[in-house]
C-alpha cells in the first residue's frame, strides 16, 4: 500500500474578479480614478472596493469619478460597509463598496 503524501495548509484560492470591480489599494489615486473611468464608459456600471486604510481613497476614487470627470453624469447607486476577519490571529477590518452607474 502506498502512503499518502501529508496534506499542506494551501492558500485560498484568488478569484477572478469581475471586470466591472475596482479593488483600491495603495496606487495614487488618479490611477485608480482613470481605471474606473474606462469601465464606467465601457459597462455603464461599476463597483469600487477597499478595505482597511484604503477606504478613503476608495471614496476619493468615487467622488473624482462623478463630480470631476463626469461632471454630475455618474451617480452613486449604492453604498454597502462592513466588517471581515482577517489574519492570525484574527482582527476585524472595515470594508467598503461603491456602486457608480451612468445616467441615462
């Protein structure tokens, strides 16, 4: 009989992500902001992510988006926070999304 080999503690799996998602992290804000832009152009609709300290600048990214570029021509369709338990040990970490649609 053949052993079988120990099984190792694997990551989690990183899922592809939808095209219309922004996660923002600690790029400069305009990049971000840019990005957003094209698939709000392209899809008519976008989620921008963050967690953590980033949640400001995922407001930033929001809010230069519809005031600045589109002037007034995007809305904030919705806005969901919450909470997710991250690490070893584990710690709460805040967490945000941002929906942005075009008028039509």
């Amino acid at each position: 009989m053949a052993e079988e080999p120990a099984k190792e503690a694997q990551p989690k799996e990183r899922q592809a992500m939808p095209r219309d998602v922004i996660l923002v992290g600690k790029k400069p804000i305009m990049s971000y902001a840019m990005a957003a832009l094209m698939q709000l152009k392209e899809s008519g609709e976008i989620t921008i992510k963050a967690r953590g300290r980033a949640i400001s600048a995922a407001v930033d990214v929001a809010e230069v988006v519809s005031k600045r570029f589109l002037s007034g021509d995007a809305v904030v369709k919705d806005v969901a926070i919450g909470t997710e338990l991250i690490g070893e040990p584990p710690r709460n970490v805040s967490t945000i999304e941002i929906k942005l649609s075009t008028k039509k």
